[in-house]
C-alpha cells in the first residue's frame, strides 16, 4: 500500500516509531520516497506537493500491543476524535479499533483482537458500535479477525 507524505522523513519516523517498521531499500522515483516494512507486509511513502490525504479513507493494522500504540497516540496528540464519531471502539468479535492521525494527515484504523482485555482507564475512553448503530444478527457475525489467534478464540 502507498500514502502521501507531507515531510518524507517526519512520516518515516513516525512509522517506525509507532509501529515498529523498518526503513528498507527503496528504487529511485520520480517524487521522495521510502519503502517501510511491517511484519509481512511494505507501506510505500511518497512525498508530493499538493497531495491532501482523505478524510474517511484509510489504512489499517493489526498489532500484537494494542495498549502501548494507544499510549504513544495518546501522548503524541493524534487521537481522532471526529472523523467516525469517537477515536476508540470495540466491534463484533471483541475488536478494538482506534484512529489516529499520521504526520500527512492519513487516517490509520489501529486494531486489536482483545477489547474487553485492555486496561480499564482505556475501555473508559471506548464507545461500542452497537451503542451507536444497531447491528442485526446478521452484522454481529461481521468480525475482523477471521482466523483465530493464538490465546483468542474466534466469536
């Protein structure tokens, strides 16, 4: 997948420390440019001048430290309160999502597979989905995590 970046470096650095990506080689493109990994899979940055990012569209990833990403957001200041009504929600399957802001303005959906798990002075920040919007049999069976893993059970 491949975003805009305001600042090359500010959004490499970003990456990396708050998901843990690696910087690793990237070809020469017509426009600056960083190639990052992240477990198996590569987030593509390229910086180009009158590029704005989209307000609703957005990347997302799963993470194995759902708190300690949440607790960097936090401290960083990038916790989207707006964008899709509150910035922390759990979904069918006991999902905890948050949104945040990256340094370009790109919306990031940050995922965790354990919501009732968390700390309490987070699920007092969380919202569920089903308070917001009615979900019928047929939505609660709409997971995110569609194999199990380790320690969690599918719902």
């Amino acid at each position: 997948m491949s975003i805009s970046a305001n600042d090359l470096e500010e959004s490499t650095l970003f990456y990396i420390e708050v998901f843990g990506a690696a910087a690793i080689p990237t070809p020469n493109f017509d426009a600056p440019t960083q190639w990052l990994r992240l477990g198996d899979l590569q987030l593509h940055l390229f910086q180009r001048s009158g590029v704005s990012a989209p307000t609703y569209h957005h990347i997302a990833f799963a993470v194995d430290d759902f708190e300690a990403v949440f607790r960097i957001a936090q401290k960083r200041g990038i916790l989207d309160h707006t964008t899709f009504g509150t910035h922390l929600r759990e979904i069918p399957g006991n999902t905890v999502q948050m949104y945040i802001r990256d340094p370009a303005g790109n919306a990031v959906e940050v995922n965790g597979p354990d919501a009732t798990g968390l700390d309490s002075s987070i699920r007092r920040e969380m919202t569920r989905l089903a308070d917001t919007f009615p979900q019928s049999a047929e939505n609660l069976k709409g997971i995110l995590y569609l194999e199990p893993r380790v320690g969690h059970g599918a719902s």
